[in-house]
C-alpha cells in the first residue's frame, strides 16, 4: 500500500498504522512462541526466531534495491515485490491448519510444571556468570547512540 500513495500523509498513516500493528502482534507472537519452543528449548527457539528475523531485515531492502534498480526507480513494483512474503506466509500457515487441525494436541499438561525457577531467597548470594557480563557490556556498547522508532517520533 506504501508504494501506491502518493502523498505524504498517507505515507506517514500507513508508516503509523504498521508500527501499531507491530506493537500489537508482538505480545502475541511472543506468546505463541514460548510454548511452541518448549520441546527444543526456549532459548534455541528464539535464537531461530530471531535469525530469521534478521535474514528478512537484510534480504528485504536489498530486494527492494534491486527491483528499484531494474525498474528505473519506480517505487510500486519494488514495494509490490514485499508482499511476496506475506502470501507465502498465510499459505503456510493455512496449510498447518490443515495438517494440524487440533494444536492444543501438541501442547504439555498443564499439571506437568515445565521448569521450577529458583526462589528470591535462593538467588541471594549467587552470581550471574562471567559471560552474562561480557554480554551485557557488548551490547552497551553495540547500542550506544542506537535510535529506536519511538525516541525518534517522540522528539519529532
């Protein structure tokens, strides 16, 4: 839809209209994931998630670039290209539904807890490891000057 308007405004409700509907759907997905993810780890599961995640920020604006530069610099086409994965991903998921009609099937028992967590009392005193530190330092400095769409807007 962002490549067939042509004024501003329309671009920037449909710029708007997407960031609220991220905002919306991110809670759910996140839990659909979580249980999704119990049989092969919750950790292994986000990792795949995300580099997904990152191999369509990367593959999506270079398509975009290349449709651009075969069509002159006409922006429709090269936005059109990005609906591509949006059908294939409502095919995919009507094809689950078909195959798996009752996911509830999939899920554990609910008596059955999944992991106990430690309790506040049992965490006093204990250390987070050596590398949680090393993370946590990379990614301050990784993000360091980092603007997200939110302090952006806010100040715009």
């Amino acid at each position: 839809m962002l490549g067939l308007t042509s004024v501003l405004w329309g671009a920037c409700a449909l710029v708007v209209a997407e960031r609220v509907g991220k905002a919306v759907r991110s809670p759910a997905k996140d839990t659909l994931l979580s249980p999704a993810t119990a049989a092969t780890g919750r950790g292994r599961g986000f990792a795949v998630h995300e580099a997904m995640d990152q191999v369509g920020a990367l593959l999506g604006p270079l398509t975009v670039a290349g449709v651009l530069a075969l069509t002159g610099d006409d922006y429709a086409p090269a936005l059109g290209v990005l609906a591509l994965p949006g059908v294939a991903a409502i095919a995919l998921l009507v094809w689950l539904r078909a195959r798996v009609p009752d996911p509830v099937a999939y899920e554990t028992d609910a008596a059955t807890p999944v992991s106990e967590a430690p309790s506040p009392v049992e965490l006093q005193g204990s250390r987070l490891p050596r590398s949680f530190w090393a993370y946590a330092a990379f990614t301050a400095v990784t993000l360091t000057g980092f603007a997200t769409f939110g302090v952006l807007s806010y100040h715009w």
